[in-house]
C-alpha cells in the first residue's frame, strides 16, 4: 500500500554500508515516501530482502515480465514510477559504471534511462547518490573524474561521504551519511 508521499526508488549497491538498507527505508516510509528497493546482486550479501518491509528487485526480475515485443520493460516501469532515484550505498564499482554509462544490470540499466534533464517529452526527475567506500577509494582520482560526470553531466546530487571509523577499521572519509540524515535530506527537497 502506498501512502500519499513521493516516489523513492532506493538503489542499493555492493557496499558494506548496504546493512543499512532496511534502516534506510524505514526512515524514508516515516517521512512518508513510498519506497521500492533494487539491489545489485553484491548489495543482497549484506541484508536479508524479506526484512526490508517493501519490494526489492533484483537483475531476475528485469526479465521476469519481458516475453515479446511490445512486454513492458522493468527497468523503465520502474524509472516511471519514480520521483527520486536514491543510489545509498553507492559503490566504488557501480559509480564507475554508471560514469561510463554502463548497464549491466537492473540498477544500472535504471540509471542510464533516468531522465537527467528536461526534454519535450519527459521532465527531469531528481537523481541522488550517497557514495560509500574505503578512504583509500574515495581519495583515487578516478573517484573524483567519476563524481563529476554525475554531479556536473548527469545532474545527480551527491550526499557527501563522512569520516568514521571504518568497517576496515580504517578512519577517514568514504563512510555512506547516516540513514536518518539522508532521508532528511530528500524531505528537505521537497520543500
């Protein structure tokens, strides 16, 4: 059921930080989001999908509704349903796809086909991303070259990194921003 708030559809990626993920939805459904989850095949290591508490898609169900020409395509339903793509965590990996405009899976594929910008026929829907990774990782040059093709090409808006001690054990910036926070974030915005 589906309250009366935007349309999150919240990417989760194979970061550790994905065993936030049902701490992040219900964060988002409290500030009255209507939440669907796509997760890459890495991200389901870290959560159990039935505790979540709303639907989450992974690459099996891009094909599961597809049979013929003219079938609808998952990855583009989905996109249609939503108001705010949300990446949280965004990996290293999947930034880095996504930059370079890969789409090898449902997550991806839904990126590509976002509506970044306004056109004659489509409206520009908001793309977010809070990326998560080793400090190491987010200090590689290529991290910064891949951020700004979101940022400045795609449009995307990034939830900056934090500094924390590390799943590694490491301490330093790269740790995703924590799930309330972010869902304040995107309330902000539709202020």
């Amino acid at each position: 059921m589906e309250g009366n708030g935007s349309n999150v559809l919240l990417g989760v990626t194979g970061s550790v930080a994905a065993i936030k993920a049902v701490e992040l939805v219900s964060c988002l459904m409290q500030s009255n989001f209507n939440v669907k989850v796509v997760a890459t095949t890495s991200a389901c290591r870290f959560f159990e999908k039935s505790q979540v508490g709303v639907p989450v898609y992974t690459d099996a169900d891009e094909y599961a509704c597809w049979k013929n020409r003219g079938d609808p395509v998952f990855h583009v339903q989905l996109r249609d349903w939503a108001d705010i793509f949300l990446i949280a965590p965004l990996s290293a990996n999947t930034l880095a796809k996504i930059a370079g405009g890969f789409c090898d899976n449902l997550l991806t594929c839904i990126a590509r086909a976002w509506h970044f910008d306004e056109t004659t026929n489509h409206q520009r829907k908001v793309g977010i991303f809070a990326p998560a990774m080793n400090t190491s990782m987010w200090e590689n040059p290529l991290t910064s070259s891949q951020v700004g093709i979101l940022c400045n090409t795609l449009n995307w808006i990034m939830i900056d990194p934090i500094c924390k001690t590390l799943m590694c054990g490491d301490v330093g910036q790269g740790a995703m921003e924590e799930p309330h926070k972010i869902a304040e974030f995107i309330q902000n915005l539709r202020h």
